[in-house]
C-alpha cells in the first residue's frame, strides 16, 4: 500500500483575472495564524509587486504556505491573466489539487475556461470556491451550474465531477457550505476542511532516489538563480553532491548551496526537505524551468515541462530622438541589453534575439500585457529605450503559414451588440455564441486573430461607452487569415517645428483631431502629438506664438479655453503606434514619434515605397 504524508496538502488557487483569488489567499494566511497578531499585513499581501498593487492583478505566480492544525498546507496563488498563462501551467505540475474561484456574479470567463482546462489535463482534483456572494447581484447557484456545464464540455471524469463547492466572500472572510448568503460562517474553517478531506495528499517515497524539478526561476545577487519546484521523489539535502539533467541532454554536477522552504511570506532556510515538499533550491548558475536534479549515481530526469511559446514581438532600440539622455539613468546599448539578459533569468516565456544593428533587439512575448509591463519595469528602474509596433509572431505549421488566435469573450450592453460585431467583423472575428443573460447584458463568443485585436481596446471602450468588458485568451494556431486584419484606422497630427506647445498652437488645429500634449510641453519635429480625424498623416506647427502687434482691439481678447487634451497611458499609446513609428520611453515621459523626424524625408520614402508596391 502506498505511503502518504498526511501532514501536507499542496494546491494552486487558479480563477480569471479580478475573482478574487489573492484577496481570498490573505483570509487563509490570517485565520491560520501564519501573522503574529500585532503584525501589519498589506492587502493582497501576495501581490509584492508595485505593478501588481496598481493594477491590482497578479503578474508573477507566489508561493506560500500555512499550517492549519498539524497539516501544512502549500499555496501557490497564480496569475488570472492570459499572458502569463505560462505560469499557470507549470504551477500545476507541482500541486495535487486545484481552488478554482468563480465570481458569484460574472461566473465562468475565458480565462477560467482556460486554467480548469489545464487543470484537467493534469487530472487535478478541484475545489470549487464561489467567492463574492456577499454582492447583492451574487447567482451563486447559476454559477455552480456554469461550472459543472464547463466541466463537462471539457471532458471532465466522473471523479472530478462529484466536486466540493465552498461559498465564500474573501473580503469578509467569511465561507460556508450553503449557496445562502445568510448562513456565511465568520471564519474560513470549512473551506481549510473541504482542502484537507478532498486534496490527496502527496506520496511519501523519501527512502527512493531523488527527483527534483523547477518549475519556476527566481534570481538573487548574493546566490545568482534559485530554482523553485517540487521534490516528487526521495530527499534532499544542504550540501549534497547533485546531477542536473539539462534539457539538452547534458548533465551537470553541483552542490546543493541552499535549500528554502516557504512559510508566510517569507522564505526560510532550511537543512533539508522531503518528497512533496515544495521548496527553492541555490547553487546551479545554469538552472532553467523543466530540468531535472537527481543523485549523480541515479540519473533519471523527469518529462520536461511544456513552455508557452511567445505569440507577439516588438524591437526595442536605443532612444535616438532629440530629446534622447535627458531624462534617463540608463541609456546606452550595454546597459539595455544587460537588463533585458537578466529578464531572461527569470521569465521563461520571453525571448530577445539580436538583430543586425547593435543597437536594436527583437523582443517576444505572450502578449501587450506581457511586454507592456516589461518595459513599464525598464522605466521605473530608470531606463530610456525605444519600441516598435507590436507584430504577432506567425510561424510554419506542415508548410503552412500560422498566426494566432484568441479566443474572445465580451459582456455588453444589448444597444452595443450590433456595433461589437461589426467592428469585430471587420478584423476577420468569427463569431461562436451570442447569448442574452436577460439583464440588458448579452455575453458575445469569438475567435479572433491575435494581429486583429492589437489596439481594439481603445476602439472598444468608445463603442460601448465603457460599459463592455473584454477579456480573451491564446486558443491556436490557425492558417493566415488573408488581407488586412485590424490596424489603426486615423492618420496622426505630427510637430514640423521644435519648441514647446502653446495653447494658441493648440487652438489652431484641435478642429483637425484630438490632442495628446498639454500646453507647455516640449515638442520636437517628427513628433506626434495627437489623432487627425481623418486616415492620413498631417504636419502641424503646435508651437505657434500669437503675434503681438501695438494696435489695440476694440474687443478685449475673450479667455482661451482649449479642449482637454487627451493624455496616453503606455498601454494606450503602444496601441496606437503604426509601422513607421516609434514610442520613446523615458522614467519622466511617454512619446509617440515617427521613425523618420523630417518631413520631407518621410515623403520620398512614402513615394518609394508606393512604386515598389506597383
């Protein structure tokens, strides 16, 4: 009979983004008693990240763990987002048991869609937790039917069916077993109990070789990588003599320097650690996610872990404007290439390769957010760089060219629908479901090329006024949908002087579109600095001074009042971007600018490219 470690649960809290996952991880750290009581704990305490408490989501997947009478229960809180689904799938290699959170109200979502359907594949036992129901439009009930409607349509097993359900509000920190909001118990003591009763616990093979496996990269200045993962066999232990099974077939010989184990929000030193354990492991400069550690006299490497492949590229270049090293720390090529080098000790799903300028680098990644938040980091540790439009990353599948698709879903108003499949329509989305939840909601179904929903944001918000919600996820490889998919339909409004904005200038030419700069703000040539009504490209002189003259008006000048300008977020402005321009990033400023600065320069290259294109 196989030996199990009841004393030790590990589980992954997998839902869509904003259900509530991290918040709900915070109840379960403070009712066990991890924090001392006088101890002040954030909220979303796991969320460390400034990024991830601005945006509130959960960009980096963390490891936790707490004890909850006598059993030490492991938790890894993973992303919700789909460009870090990466993360996701490899954390639930290293559980034996899922939490999936479901929004009493919002229900099943692409990206819960996603995650349970890794989960399955895993053959992962899961813990349904409604969470939210303390909101006065909670369906708990519906909800529960969504989930075991998905359940089955993605082949879900008799077992895995006969799941527990826990309603809970993690704000509260209260749960229950009953869907009535009214019978929520003050604590979370039946969902500690639904994990211990229903998550198996891990198999005690201590007295076997080793088998250790990285699931995740963290890295530290003082001890270089630290692999995280699982030991799924035997023991190990400070300062044993180890092999790493690389990926590339070759092995490796080094000593174990340091082993941590999880507890709170803290890592702590440990001596050694046992088959189950979840833990990190110092000492192998070359680690990399998949890879296996194991007795030097019993190599046996475990089935390498599947990575997510980028989907999305843009070229990151040194900052070459006019205003380049004004405001930046770190500008030079070294200096931008180093830090994109050591991104790549940690996130496995990016990749950087160089091109034939020293000074520009082809960057990928699972998608805007992913890429976005890189290079939002880059800014905020004092960075100056510059980025082209993103471009999908097509590839060959059985001599045929293959982009990516998205799987979307979109929650609108019922006046918004015609407008919605229109509008996606013409970015070659096809259309699944269309169904009416009786609200004067109606929840939309498509698939849509991933080039197809680059800058669909922004359009999407005005067409629903801001009342739609989109959400979409990587589905597959699909042949190359002919002709043009998306793009930006409006020409932009481009500086032909240098100097700085004024609101006389402005005047001149907000008729002509909308504003991205503020009166004051120093412009140079070349620079945009708003969207022209129309599709076609138009040079403006926003720096113009009114003239002054010695003749006094019989009317006395009325007040300038101008339009608001509207002002980008990063996010915002890489939507906007076009094939000929570039997005300077500053730690101070955001600039949209084209490629080539002079005007005249930008037309003969237009008039060339049109005649090669005859």
């Amino acid at each position: 009979m196989t030996k199990l470690r009841e004393d030790l649960r590990n589980i992954a809290i997998i839902a869509h983004v904003d259900h509530g996952k991290t918040t709900l991880v915070d109840q379960l750290l403070k009712q066990s008693g991890t924090f001392r009581t006088n101890e002040h704990v954030e909220e979303r305490a796991m969320d460390s990240n400034d990024i991830e408490r601005e945006r509130g989501i959960t960009i980096l997947a963390k490891n936790t763990a707490v004890n909850y009478e006598g059993t030490r229960i492991n938790i890894l809180d993973t992303p919700g987002h789909a460009d870090f689904g990466g993360e996701v799938e490899r954390i639930l290699k290293m559980v034996d048991g899922v939490l999936l959170v479901v929004d009493a109200y919002e229900g099943c979502m692409p990206q819960t869609r996603f995650v349970l359907k890794k989960a399955l594949e895993q053959k992962l036992t899961p813990i349904v937790v409604v969470n939210k129901v303390d909101k006065d439009s909670a369906r708990p009930e519906e909800v529960v039917d969504e989930v075991i409607d998905l359940l089955i349509e993605l082949g879900a097993d008799e077992e895995q069916l006969e799941f527990p359900v826990v309603f809970a509000s993690g704000v509260n920190g209260t749960a229950s077993l009953s869907s009535n909001p009214a019978d929520q118990e003050e604590n979370m003591k039946c969902l500690f109990e639904s994990i211990i009763e229903h998550i198996p616990a891990p198999e005690d093979t201590t007295e076997e070789p080793l088998q250790f496996q990285v699931a995740l990269l963290d890295y530290n200045d003082f001890v270089g990588r630290i692999g995280i993962g699982r030991v799924f066999r035997g023991k190990i232990h400070v300062g044993q003599q180890v092999a790493l099974m690389k990926l590339d077939g070759t092995v490796k010989n080094f000593r174990v320097t340091k082993i941590f184990g999880f507890f709170g929000l803290k890592r702590e030193e440990i001596q050694e650690a046992y088959s189950g354990d979840l833990i990190a492991v110092s000492g192998m400069e070359e680690i990399n996610v998949g890879e296996t550690v194991c007795p030097v006299e019993h190599q046996e490497a475990l089935t390498p872990l599947r990575i997510d492949e980028p989907t999305l590229q843009m070229t990151f270049l040194v900052n070459n404007s006019p205003f380049a090293g004004r405001e930046g720390k770190w500008i030079t090529s070294r200096k931008i290439e180093e830090r994109l080098r050591s991104q790549l000790q940690t996130d496995v799903s990016l990749r950087v390769e160089d091109t034939d300028s020293p000074d520009a680098w082809i960057v990928s990644g699972r998608g805007e957010l992913h890429l976005s938040i890189l290079i939002e980091n880059m800014r905020r540790e004092g960075y100056e760089l510059q980025v082209s439009k993103p471009q999908v990353i097509i590839r060959e599948i059985d001599g045929v060219k293959c982009e990516p698709i998205e799987r979307v879903q979109i929650d609108v108003p019922e006046d918004s629908v015609g407008s919605i499949i229109e509008s996606l329509g013409n970015r070659k989305g096809e259309m699944l479901d269309m169904i009416n939840e009786g609200n004067g909601q109606v929840r939309l179904i498509f698939m849509v090329p991933a080039r197809g929903l680059i800058g669909y944001t922004t359009e999407f918000m005005s067409l629903t006024k801001g009342f739609g919600i989109i959400n979409h996820t990587f589905d597959s490889y699909q042949p190359v949908v002919a002709g043009r998919v998306g793009g930006r339909h409006q020409g932009a409004l481009v500086s032909m002087e240098t100097g700085k904005s004024t609101t006389y200038g402005m005047m001149q030419i907000e008729d002509r579109g909308t504003l991205f700069v503020e009166p004051g703000t120093e412009i140079y040539e070349g620079m945009i600095v708003g969207e022209n009504n129309r599709d076609n490209d138009i040079t403006v002189n926003i720096t113009k001074m009114k003239q002054k003259t010695n003749v006094r008006s019989a009317t006395k000048d009325a007040t300038n009042v101008i339009k608001r300008p509207r002002i980008l977020t990063l996010e915002e402005a890489l939507e906007f971007l076009d094939e000929d321009e570039y997005l300077e990033v500053t730690p101070e400023s955001i600039r949209l600018r084209k490629q080539v600065l002079d005007k005249n320069e930008r037309e003969k290259q237009a008039k060339k490219k049109k005649f090669a294109e005859r």
